[in-house]
C-alpha cells in the first residue's frame, strides 16, 4: 500500500440466522440464571431472619416464608391500599367484633327464655296500662316480661305456670305479625258470658288454650278474644313482671283478682269482669303428660 492511501473499508459481518437465535437464547437463559440466583439469596436472606427472629429485609418483595394470610386475595389488595390510620382503625374493629361476636347468642338466648322488653300500644289496656292515653295518645308504656313460662321459674313447681288476672303477650291470632298484650281471664274448663263483638253468648275455654281480654271497659277498644276466640298456650310469649317506663312499678297478678282495691271505680269494673267467668264449669279431660292449671 502506498503512504498516504487509506486502507480499505471491512465490511460489516452478517450473522446467520441460526448463529442470531443462538445467541439470543444464551442471553435470555443468563437471564434467567441471574433471576434465579437472586431469589434464591432472598430466600435465604428471609430464612436466615426467620431463624433469628428478626424482620426480613425483603418481607415485600419476592416469595416469603412468612404464615399466610387468611384474608383472601382481593381483601388484601383493598387492605393494603387504605391509610395507615384506616388501616388502623379497621383492625381495632375486627378485634372487637371478634369479642363482641360470642355476646350475640347469650343475648338471644337470654330474650327468648329469660327477660324481655316490650312497649304497649294503644288504649286497650288502660287504665292498669298506658293510663296517660286519653289525654295524650302517644303515651306508651315499656315492659319487662318474663320469657321463661315453661320452667316454673321464678314460681316453684307447685304454683300454675299461668293464672287468671295475669298480663302476657302473645301472637294475635288476628295479625300474626303483632304482638298483643292482654289480660288472662279464664283457664281451660271456664265459661266465659262474652261481650261485643261477639256473636255467641258463652263459650267454653278448650284444653291448652286461655282466654284474654283488655284492661278497657270499652269493648271497641279492645280486639281480644271476643273476636278472634281462645287462644293457644304455645301462642304466649311471656308474662309481665313490672313497668320500667314512665314510672316503674311492679304489676302483681294477684291485685287484680283480689277482693278489695283502693280505686272502687277499677275495684267495680274487676268485679263485673269476673262476673262474667264461671270458674272450672266444665271438667277438661287433659293428656296425661299435660301440666295442671290450678
């Protein structure tokens, strides 16, 4: 070559087809290679502090060996993207609720077989009930009942579990979805002279059911058994034991069926109610594992 020529120009080198893949296969498995070395020195990074108690470094990223989560998947995304604070606040809940969760069953066995309460609408049961009715119709008085009839609790066993001059509430056989509060007048075996709207004179009370009227010496104020008849033992919820609200007071079954009251105008309305009860005029032919009434 003379001085001063340039030298020539190489020319580019083409690769074959089959060397190109074989190099990009090379590349992508050292690739992978350098993945997988990485996630294996998370996991022994992890595992090493698990074994020391301590915080992984990478708790975030990659596979851990920390216990699962038992919130799903979806839960967890939502979870994660709350704030700090929400996130605290919905922990506080979740810890209480699984506290205050076990509380729901003894409320409801304690309801339905122990005490309850339960608010008195409408005139029917005044004067003894709602006696502010007359002037302010709103007034409603709240009960304490005593769920557990068929206990003999807090009676002794040699008491009658349920007795003439009692107020207990039952499903109205009228509208099942209310629950009436009324007065026990007769016991199965009794004879009943009834009162508007009834259509027969007297009626027997049957075995294992009662007969209930309202405290109002209106019978149009009452729907009671003069319209829809005896009605069933296993229809009563419980009996009343005192008024909490507005003024409480202790209501003592017994007062209504006594001799004398210091109120003679109630005193004289008692007494034209159990007028009308022929106590035991018909002998009821009872099961044998039937309870007695008296």
């Amino acid at each position: 070559m003379a001085k001063g020529d340039k030298p020539p120009r190489s020319e580019p080198r083409v690769l074959d087809p089959l060397d190109a893949k074989l190099l990009s296969q090379q590349a992508s498995a050292g690739e992978r290679a350098a993945k997988r070395d990485a996630a294996n020195a998370r996991l022994a990074e992890e595992y090493a502090s698990l074994r020391l108690g301590a915080t992984p470094s990478s708790a975030t990223e990659g596979p851990s060996l920390a216990r699962r989560s038992w919130i799903p998947s979806a839960l967890s995304s939502f979870y994660k993207g709350l704030s700090p604070r929400t996130r605290h606040l919905a922990s506080g809940v979740l810890r209480t609720s699984i506290y205050i969760a076990p509380l729901f069953p003894i409320y409801w066995a304690f309801n339905e077989y122990v005490m309850h309460t339960l608010w008195v609408n409408g005139p029917s049961m005044t004067p003894y009930l709602n006696e502010d009715w007359p002037e302010m119709h709103t007034q409603r008085d709240l009960l304490l009942m005593n769920s557990s009839l068929w206990t003999g609790f807090p009676w002794n066993t040699k008491v009658a579990r349920l007795e003439r001059g009692m107020v207990v509430s039952f499903q109205s056989p009228a509208n099942p979805s209310n629950v009436a509060v009324k007065r026990i007048i007769g016991l199965p075996g009794d004879r009943i002279t009834t009162r508007g709207p009834s259509l027969k004179p007297s009626m027997i009370v049957p075995f294992n059911h009662v007969w209930v009227e309202g405290d109002a010496e209106d019978p149009s104020k009452s729907l009671d058994s003069n319209t829809y008849g005896p009605v069933s033992v296993s229809l009563i919820h419980g009996r009343a034991v005192a008024r909490i609200w507005p003024r409480a007071r202790w209501l003592d079954w017994r007062d209504w069926d006594a001799e004398k009251s210091n109120d003679s105008a109630a005193e004289n309305y008692r007494q034209s109610v159990r007028d009308r009860v022929q106590k035991g005029a018909v002998e009821i032919q009872r099961p044998m594992l039937a309870g007695q009434w008296s």
